[in-house]
C-alpha cells in the first residue's frame, strides 16, 4: 500500500517545507505532489499532515511514516552502492577542486558520508583560487570542479546542484539596512570586503556592478567567512555573500542583509566533470550526496 515514492515524497516535503519545493527536488509538479500525497491518504484513510500550516506539521501517520521513510531509504541507498560494486568494480579516483570558499561547510559532510560508503575510491581535495580548475578537469588532472562560473568547454558537463540568492551583508546600524534592496549605486561610497578571487569571477560584480559602470568605493578581501563577518559586523564595510553562508549570523542578529536588486541576485552552483564520468555509479551517486545534504542542512537554497 505505501511505495517508495511515498516515502520519498514525505520525507522532501519534510525536508523543504513547502509543497512548491519539495515538488522541485522529486521532480514532479505540484499538482502531481499534491495528487500523489492525496492518493496516499486514501488508501490509508487517514490526513498526513495539517493543510496551511508553515512549516508544514505533520499529523501521527505522518510523523510514523516519516520514521520509517528515515529508516528505509538510507538503507536502500546502501544496497544500491554495494550493488554498483558488485555490478561494476567501482574503484576510481574523485579528485575534487572547489571556486567556492564558503562551500567547505556542506562539502566536508558529503565527502564524509561519500568515504564511508566508496572507500576503495581515491579521494583528494583542492582549492581553485591560485589556478584555473576547468583546464585541469579538461587534461584529466581534476575528476570534480564546485564552481558558479561554468565557462562552456569540449567534453565537460555541468551539473546544477542548486540555486541561492547572493544578498549584501552589512552592519545592524548601517544605513542601508532601512533599504527594501540594495541598489548598484548604493555602493558607490562603500568598502566592498570580497573573498580574494578576481573580480570577474564574482558575481556581485559581473552581474551587478559592472553592467552599469559602479565600482565601489574600495575593495578589500579576506579568506574566512567568519572573519569578513567581524569586519562587516564591526561597520569596516559591506559584503555579497551567498544566503546560506550568513544565515548563522543573520539568526543570531549579528548582522543584517538585504537583496542585491529588487528581484534579487540568484546564482547557481554547479558539478563539472567530464562527460565520460558523468554516469559513473560514484560520481552519481556523490552528486546525489551532495544536493540531499546541502537541502537537508542548507537554508534559503531551491534546486536549480
């Protein structure tokens, strides 16, 4: 009576709190969510969750079955990986090169989980902000590039992992924080404190500055997240840094952030890899990794 699929639409909808984005990560309209969640209560008989709520409450059978959603797929995961050893001899080589410093706090848990379930596949790790990755990833040097900069190349495939929306982080008392947005000339006068990666890499500059000819007052960079929070807390200047990144902040009222535009500055992070190794049962099954703990642990992200 209860599919899979149920669970795994049970435990999305859990997962990112809205109808609309749980529709997003199964791959299904909203209409067919809805339908599939309505389906199941019929069988059943009984409602899985209160209808209206934010975030979302779910009812006792819900709640029972979200247990069991949380005990059964991990473990049909891992039948699936040790099948693909079986099936095919998955032992290889992830070499992973990231363009992204803040991503190092959803990152490290995926490759965690990824070394306990792949571990005859070689792994290393690097950074791409003293070198170019995707020529590497092109030569073969580099198995996996993190980058928001896809710059299009024979024989290398993007993947989208998710989309988040860049926002300004500025001091609570900064003027700009009476502000719905922010606007390109609103930085005219102010110290943008950006990580140390060339400008035509960042996006608060090629996608918004720089189409109308603003440059800010001053630039001045810093490696860790942490330290450009003090700086920026501390009123030494403003940043553009991805929603995500800051949120830890912005709930402790350390902060304040508005969007960068009145739609918004949203950008997309994505896996290159060569097209070769696209359908390899580890690199499939690190990507999947990857978007299952960035939802699970990442806020303000939607898929791409």
């Amino acid at each position: 009576m209860v599919e899979l699929r149920h669970l795994k639409t049970l435990a999305a909808l859990r997962d990112a709190g809205s109808l609309v984005d749980a529709a997003e990560r199964v791959h299904l309209t909203q209409s067919a969510l809805s339908h599939q969640i309505k389906d199941l209560e019929d069988r059943l008989n009984c409602s899985l969750f209160i209808r209206k709520t934010k975030p979302i409450c779910f009812t006792s059978a819900g709640q029972r079955l979200l247990t069991l959603a949380d005990e059964l797929l991990p473990m049909i995961r891992s039948a699936e990986r040790d099948i693909a050893r079986l099936a095919g001899g998955e032992a290889g080589r992830l070499n992973i090169c990231i363009e992204c410093h803040s991503c190092f706090d959803w990152l490290m848990p995926t490759i965690d989980h990824f070394r306990q379930h792949w571990p005859e596949v070689e792994m290393d790790l690097s950074t791409g902000f003293s070198f170019q990755p995707l020529p590497a990833l092109a030569r073969g040097d580099l198995d996996l590039v993190i980058t928001s900069d896809p710059e299009p190349r024979s024989g290398i495939d993007y993947i989208p992992l998710f989309s988040y929306e860049s926002v300004l982080a500025m001091g609570r008392q900064h003027p700009l924080v009476a502000r719905k947005f922010v606007q390109p000339q609103d930085l005219k006068q102010e110290t943008l404190i950006t990580y140390p990666v060339e400008q035509s890499r960042l996006d608060v500059f090629t996608r918004f500055l720089d189409p109308v000819g603003i440059e800010p007052k001053q630039i001045r960079t810093s490696e860790l997240t942490m330290m450009i929070m003090q700086l920026v807390a501390s009123g030494r200047g403003v940043s553009a840094l991805p929603n995500w990144a800051i949120h830890e902040y912005l709930e402790r009222d350390y902060i304040a952030a508005r969007p960068l535009g009145e739609k918004g500055l949203w950008c997309t992070l994505y896996a290159a890899l060569r097209e070769e190794q696209r359908h390899a049962e580890f690199m499939v099954d690190f990507l999947n990794t990857a978007r299952e703990i960035t939802f699970r642990n990442l806020s303000g992200i939607k898929s791409a």
